[in-house]
C-alpha cells in the first residue's frame, strides 16, 4: 500500500523499470505526450496516484479528484478494469485490453498481465473467495484465475489457461483446467 510520498516514488520507479520505461522523460517527451493517445503508464501513474490518495485520506483534495477522473476515464478507454490497492510495485501491463481484477485480489510484487484476463471471485452465497497471487508472477493473455487459490512466487501462467487450483511456486501451468507442465 502506497501510504508516503516515498512509497509512491518507490512505486513508480519500480512501475517504471518493468514496463522497459526510461528512468527520465525529457520535455519534448512530455509535450509528445500530450498530442499522442493514453498509454499504459498514463493509466499505472493514475492508479498508483490514486492509491496514493486514497490511502492517506485526500481522495477529496483537488488533485484526489484529478487522479480519480483521469483513472475513471484512461480505464475505461484502455479497458483495464484493475481496482486501487490491489498490485504491489512492479506491476507489467502487456497490452490494453480486457483485464479485469476483482477488488479484494492481493497481488504481490513485479507481476506481469496480459490482455484479456481475468482474476476473479467464486461466491458460495456467504462470502466472497478470491485469489491471492505472489510475486514475480507472469499471467499469460486469455487466462481465468478463479476462486480461492494460491498462485506461489515466480509462477509462469500460460495463455489460454483456466486455474482453478492452488499453483505452486516456481511452476509453470497452462491448460484448461490449469495443470503442472515444468517447474523453473
């Protein structure tokens, strides 16, 4: 959770280095970035902005509001469906595109996820049950995470896959239903 501005800068920094950024922009950087479509950093700095300010209760301050609105729309517009709080820092977006996370998934540090995902809940008419992923996880495009389960550390999820089973750490799975193929 982003709580500090050092956190959010560590954060960004770490959002940064994953998507292959670099560490710097120079003005006329900037101003090209003014006159081209939203990218995927646009939408990561307003979600990790947004973290920010809704973690230390400025959500109605003037730049609270900016973030939320430019968040609300650069969402909508890529269609990335990912909620505040749920990514630790490194998070890699592939592509836009048809990523959903529902919003009490923890995710751990240095994730990547590609189009067309979903990370989502099983109800059992009392509570919800999601997903608790680790960290340095690679979810490949067209991939359903379902239910309660355990995706381990350094775990590879192929495309097209459907887990509905705890995943060990260091595995790799693909299919449907989701099954052991190797481990890294």
């Amino acid at each position: 959770m982003i709580k500090t501005k050092a956190d959010l800068k560590f954060y960004l920094q770490c959002d940064r280095k994953a998507q292959g950024l670099p560490e710097r922009t120079g003005i006329w950087q900037q101003i090209k970035n003014l006159f081209i479509p939203p990218t995927i950093w646009d939408f990561t700095f307003s979600l990790r902005c947004c973290e920010y300010y809704a973690n230390n209760q400025y959500v109605n301050t003037l730049l609270g509001v900016i973030y939320k609105i430019r968040y609300l729309r650069l969402s909508e517009k890529l269609g990335l469906k990912i909620p505040i709080n749920s990514f630790g820092p490194g998070l890699k977006i592939g592509h836009a595109g048809g990523i959903i996370v529902n919003q009490n998934v923890k995710i751990g540090k240095n994730c990547s996820i590609r189009p067309y995902t979903v990370i989502g809940n099983k109800q059992d008419g009392k509570n919800e049950q999601v997903p608790i992923i680790g960290d340095n996880v690679t979810i490949g495009c067209n991939v359903s995470i379902i239910g309660k389960i355990t995706v381990g550390d350094n775990a590879v999820i192929g495309a097209g896959s459907v887990v509905v089973k705890d995943v060990p750490a260091n595995a790799v799975v693909v299919g449907n239903p989701a099954r052991v193929v190797r481990y890294n």
